[in-house]
C-alpha cells in the first residue's frame, strides 16, 4: 500500500509540473534471500567457556545428540557447512562426568547471519481417545489411504502433488477436510484409533503428534504418517477475518474456548482448513520428529534444515528465560523457515501446553559444530 501510495504521488507531481519534471530514480532490486548457511554468513562466536551452560542441559543434549548421531552421519547436509560429526559422534555415547567438557572438547560455536533469532513452541498434546470405538468416541483417526498418491505425470520430475485417481481415471485433488468429516474415507483407510472431541483432534494434527488417552488409562500414542496435499489454512487468521479476535489476541486457549462456545460455526471454521494430517502408531517413549528420533522435552527443537544440520546442538539465549539453553535440532516445521527460526519442544501435559502456547520470543541464537568447521569454510 505505502508503496502505490508514494507511485501515485510521484505521478502526480508530474501531471502537474508537465514534462519538464525528472522521472523518479529507478529504485535498486533487494537482495536475493540466502538459500542456505553458507550463503547467509557464519561467523566465530563467543568461547564455549563463556557460554551460561549447566550441566543438567549439557547431560539432556548430549543424550539427545547420542541419539540423533546416526541420522546425521547418514543424512545429505542441505546447509552447505557440511561438518565432519564423526569424532563427536563416536565420543559422545562413552563420554562420562562433566557433559559440559564434552561439549567444549568437540565444538566451536558459530553464528549464522545476524545470529537474530524467533521462538515459538510446541507440545505433544493428550486428548480423550480409543483404539475401538464407542459411545461418545466418534471421530475417526486415520492411517493412511491406499488410494493417496502423487500425480503419475510427474514421474522422473520430482515430487508430484498428491491426489487420487478418481472413477473416470483421471487424477484429481484428494478429498479435503469436509469430505473426509463427512465419511470419504469409510473403508477407504485404516482406523487407527477414535478421539473423543473434534475440536481437541484439530490441534492434534496442527502439532502432528500426540496421545490418545481412554477412560481406562490406555495410552495410544500416534506420529505423524502423511498428509492430504490440500491446503492449510490457519484457523487464527479465519476468525480474525470474521471479526471474532483482533490481530494478535488470537491465543490457541482463546480459539479453542470460542469453538467449543459456537458449535454451530466450529464445523465451518475448521473445514475452511482443507488439510487433513494422517498417523500411525508410535511404540517409542516419544513423538517422532523429522531426524526421525524422538524429541525430548526442552532438549529438541525444530529448524530449518537449510541452515541448520538436523542433529547439531544449538545454544539458545531468549528474552522468554525459560527458553535458554542447549538444544538439538531433531525436528522440522512448515512454519520454521530461515536462518535463526525455531520452534522449542515442551513434552506432554498441562505445563507443556501452557509454555508451549505462550512461547512468541526474540533471542539470539549459536550453532555448534565439530572443531576446525569454520576455519575449512574460510579458506
């Protein structure tokens, strides 16, 4: 708007000077956006000596990166640093007292870009659910369909979208959101469990991990498996649109609370999300993030795998304190995109959610890696 507005100003000055007036400078084109670490600059941090590091974080990072170290020797590094983690790797599952001195002994920090960085949060919810139906558990959680599939034309060309093959042969988009409430799927995918509330399954699938808990204690705990390719479209941002919140009063706790209070429009607004997120069953001690380890609870965090390597430590100094300290980039998010953006994990539970729905916080953040890493890149 600012932008047009200055135009018609700039053309309005000439209409009435005529044509003696000078044509507005041509204004230079920005920057390109870097596209990885290395392009976005990394330079020295500060000592690791210098760093608020307690042991009890050192110990949860160095279990977390013991963990993660199998992917990451195995994984393509798409930040362009491409460390040698080896010598960390082999050192950390045997490494005994004072984790602190671990990190010291194998590590450089390192700051990418402007080291300026964005919190938010994340937990794995526990909603009311079953594995077999019955009264009052209605709502089906799904594994995948069989008939989800990416577009056949597209083969040798990357990744397709996804979509079916509908009753004509042709291939078209998958089924959204409202067909899939309405019994699309009936028969069509497996029923890996049935929730109790649909409000309470929505932001399940928003986190794309959670438990099921039954009035019995039983505890089904489901990961993420796919998705329907259709569109995701924020809920916050719908309601804003409708006049219910203002920009920024849109809490998670705000928008559950007016979709349990307006059943009749709940329905609608959450169908206005076309996406659908499918799972399975996890039977490890946690939800599975992208590395394909479990995230731990104030020790993993989701990055940008472009800038940050899946599986390094990162050093996290928050305006919201609760946030600082050592974490271990394990997970990825559709929302985390950047150099310095993350999206800290809480665990499960009352507590979890609570910090996890509040956290929206500027920080500063270090990555660290293995020793000599930023010297090879500055030659």
């Amino acid at each position: 708007m600012v932008k047009w507005a200055r135009r018609i100003a700039i053309l309005s000055g000439v209409a009435a000077l005529g044509a003696c007036a000078a044509p507005p400078p041509e204004e230079a084109p920005p920057p390109p956006e870097p596209t990885n670490a290395v392009e976005a600059g990394l330079s020295p941090g500060p000592a690791m000596s210098t760093l608020p590091l307690t042991p009890e974080d050192a110990e949860a990072a160095r279990l977390s990166f013991v963990e993660s170290c199998p992917k990451l020797l195995g994984r393509n590094d798409n930040s362009g640093i491409e460390a040698y983690w080896t010598p960390a790797c082999e050192a950390a599952p045997l490494w005994g007292s004072d984790p602190v001195g671990f990190f010291d002994a194998f590590f450089e920090t390192a700051q990418i870009g402007s080291g300026e960085a964005f919190l938010t949060g994340y937990f794995e919810p526990q909603i009311d659910g079953v594995r077999e139906k019955r009264d009052g558990y209605d709502v089906a959680v799904y594994g995948m369909p069989d008939d989800l599939i990416r577009d056949p034309e597209y083969a040798g060309e990357g990744r397709g979208p996804l979509g079916r093959v509908d009753e004509t042969g042709a291939f078209v988009p998958y089924y959204e959101r409202a067909e899939i409430v309405a019994g699309a799927l009936d028969g069509k995918a497996p029923v890996i469990g049935w929730a109790k509330d649909p409000v309470d399954f929505f932001f399940l699938q928003i986190q794309g991990s959670g438990q099921l808990i039954g009035p019995d204690g039983d505890v089904l705990r489901i990961g993420y498996a796919g998705q329907n390719g259709r569109e995701y479209v924020a809920i916050g941002r719908t309601l804003r649109e409708r006049g219910v919140f203002a920009p920024g009063e849109a809490t998670m706790q705000g928008i559950v609370e007016w979709l349990h209070a307006n059943p009749d429009e709940a329905d609608e607004v959450m169908n206005g999300n076309k996406s659908w997120v499918f799972f399975k069953e996890l039977t490890g001690d946690g939800p599975l993030g992208a590395l394909g380890v479990p995230v731990r609870a104030h020790a993993s965090v989701a990055a940008d795998p472009k800038f940050i390597p899946l599986g390094a430590p990162v050093f996290i100094d928050a305006a919201h304190d609760v946030a600082d300290g050592l974490w271990i980039a394990q997970d990825t998010g559709g929302a985390i995109k950047g150099a310095n953006r993350f999206d800290t994990f809480w665990g499960a539970g009352a507590e979890a959610k609570t910090i996890a729905g509040g956290m929206s916080s500027d920080a500063s953040a270090l990555v660290f890696l293995p020793k000599g890493t930023l010297a090879r890149l500055a030659q």
